[in-house]
C-alpha cells in the first residue's frame, strides 16, 4: 500500500523568495532520489501558507529519512518561517471505509 505525505508551513512573508527557491531545490533533489515527483502548493485564502505533496510513496520511513537531509542540504531553516510556524509532516492512506483497506496498514 503507497501512501500521500504532506508537509506544510507558513513562510516569511519577508523570506518567500528563498523559502521558495529551497523547496524547489528540495523537489528536485527529492524526484532525483526517490523518483517522487512532489508539488508545491499555497492556501487560497492564505499565500504565506504552503503545502508540499507527495504521492504513492512506498517506503515511507526511507521517504522521510531523504527528506529531512535534502531539507539540510538546501537551506530550508525555521528562519525562513513565519514565527510559530514549523513543517508539519501528514502521511495518509488509501480511505479506510474500502473493504479491506485496514488490512496490512502500517503507519511509520
């Protein structure tokens, strides 16, 4: 079973250029190791509020272990966040009411 791991945070409204570019510095190097192609996306009703996505990883653990380093190597730091904010890492699931769907679910 393939999981969605959403990341999300809100920038520095001061910081924004260089919070966007080490996110797209942190989707490539992501798609070069795990061949995972993450997006990047905003709140509607908030622009300072980002959402990285990234869909049907299998190895979650593996996944979250390359993304905490490729955050390092690209200079993605708490300064670059509003303050209070901080990257808030979601992992979900295929729906549960799908029969079946508990079956072998190991959540990392």
């Amino acid at each position: 079973m393939t999981a969605n791991i959403y990341v999300y945070y809100t920038v520095s409204d001061v910081h924004m250029t260089l919070a966007r570019q080490a996110v797209m510095r942190i989707l490539s190097e992501i798609q070069g190791k795990t061949n995972i192609l993450g997006r990047l996306l905003r709140r509607c009703d908030d622009p300072m509020t980002w959402m990285e996505v990234y869909e049907n990883v299998v190895d979650t653990e593996h996944f979250k272990q390359e993304l905490r380093e490729a955050v390092i190597r690209c200079g993605f730091n708490n300064s670059l966040l509003s303050e209070g904010s901080a990257r808030v890492v979601e992992i979900f699931v295929e729906d549960v009411l799908i029969p079946g769907g508990l079956e072998g679910v190991l959540c990392a």
